[in-house]
C-alpha cells in the first residue's frame, strides 16, 4: 500500500504518531538510553482484523516498536502500551503466520470520550499484527519482543520480587495462539493443576513421619488445646 496511511485514529490502537526520521531510519532517544535491539525488514502492520497499512521496516528498540511505511506511515508503540504478544498460526484467526499483540489505548483517547467503567468493560481490547513476509522470521521476531518487553515492567510492578512473572488472561492468549500454541498452554496450565497422588503423600509421610508435625500442634492449639497438654479432667468425688 502506497501513499498516506487511511485515515484512522492510531491512538485508539496504542499507536502514537513517529515523524523523528534520519536518512528513512528512526531518531532514538539518547538521552534515555534508548537502543536499537533489531531491524526487520518487510513487515506488514495490520490493524484490528483487517486494516493493512502496507509493508514497512520494523526497528524493536529497548523502549519501544517503531514501524517506518514511509511518508505519513511512521507508528510508534511504547512497550507498557502491549499488554500482550503472541505467535499466531491458525489461518482462522487471521489468513497468514503473525505476531498477535493486544494493545492498550492511550490515555487521552479514552479521557476525550469521557466514557465510564461500564463503558470500558465493554470496549474490544484493541488488536495489532506484525506480517513478516518470511514466516520463517516470526520466532526471531517474537524473541527480540520478549527479550526487550523485559526491559520495560509495568510501572505497577515496580518493586515486586524479581522472579515475579507477568500473568495474563487465558482467553486473551489464546485468542491470538494457534491451535498448536493452544494445546501446549493448556497442557502447561494442566500440570500446574495436578494434586498429588494419595500413594505419593503415603510415602511422602513414611520417608519423614515428622514432616507433619507442626501442622498438627498448630491445629491443636487453635482448638484451645495444644495437642501434647492432657485436656484438664473433673477430680473423682
């Protein structure tokens, strides 16, 4: 797709407007350290289902993804804008291999419509693909995503344990996985699930009879009892 971009409000999709350009590649901001992790070539930028701005040039900073269609096409989105990303395969979801990307709006897109909470429960959750030509491209692709959305927690996060991990809704992942991606996250969410089999506990209990223990004289004590103290007895007349 040649020419200026259709006419459509990129903020409603965490897209905000790139116009720093030097010799056709993007200015970083130097200032905040801002790098340049990987350049691609030859990505289609696809907004909601079916809203295809063309080919463009892909630069993933440490900060950002930056997306270069030429005059009047320059998008930009900050990672905390990307609630979530994705391989996508299945041909039922969109018609070629993808990065999925569920986005978050920009604030001032949802202040200057004055909507309540109600409203925004209710809004579709915005959607953005990147189409590499060569679908061979899409696991590097995703890697530079995940290795650089790292380096961007939500501010919200901010000093929680650094194993912590980000969580996200099961229907939202699946929504952009294919049913190869579909069938291992549920395999993976199968096993966090799994209790213990009786006879594993049994033997559990028969390799250290002690492991209990405390469990027990807590539950004792909650009784008013703890359970090595006699329960007091009424003297024989």
């Amino acid at each position: 797709m040649d020419g200026a971009a259709p006419d459509v409000n990129a903020e409603s999709f965490g897209l905000t407007p790139h116009a720093q350009l030097e010799a056709g590649t993007p200015v970083l901001d130097a200032d905040e350290g801002e790098e340049l992790a990987k350049h691609f070539d030859s990505i289609s930028l696809v907004l909601g289902n079916n809203l295809d701005l063309g080919q463009g040039s892909l630069y993933i900073t440490t900060r950002r993804i930056i997306w270069v269609g030429g005059a009047e096409k320059n998008l930009a989105a900050d990672f905390q804008h990307i609630n979530m990303h994705a391989i996508s395969t299945d041909q039922s979801a969109f018609q070629r291999p993808c990065i999925y990307m569920q986005m978050e709006p920009s604030t001032s897109d949802f202040a200057a419509d004055d909507k309540d909470d109600d409203d925004l429960e209710n809004e579709e959750t915005p959607e953005v693909r990147l189409v590499p030509s060569d679908a061979s491209a899409l696991e590097d692709l995703f890697q530079v995503l995940c290795d650089c959305a790292a380096l961007n927690p939500d501010p919200g996060q901010e000093g929680d344990d650094e194993d912590a991990e980000f969580f996200y809704d099961e229907d939202e992942v699946l929504a952009g996985a294919g049913n190869g991606s579909r069938a291992a996250m549920l395999d993976h969410y199968d096993s966090l699930l799994q209790m213990p089999r009786a006879a594993d506990l049994d033997e559990l209990v028969a390799e250290d009879p002690e492991r209990f223990d405390d469990a027990e004289e807590e539950e004792g004590e909650e009784d008013g009892h703890p359970n090595n103290v006699p329960h007091p007895t009424r003297p024989e007349q």
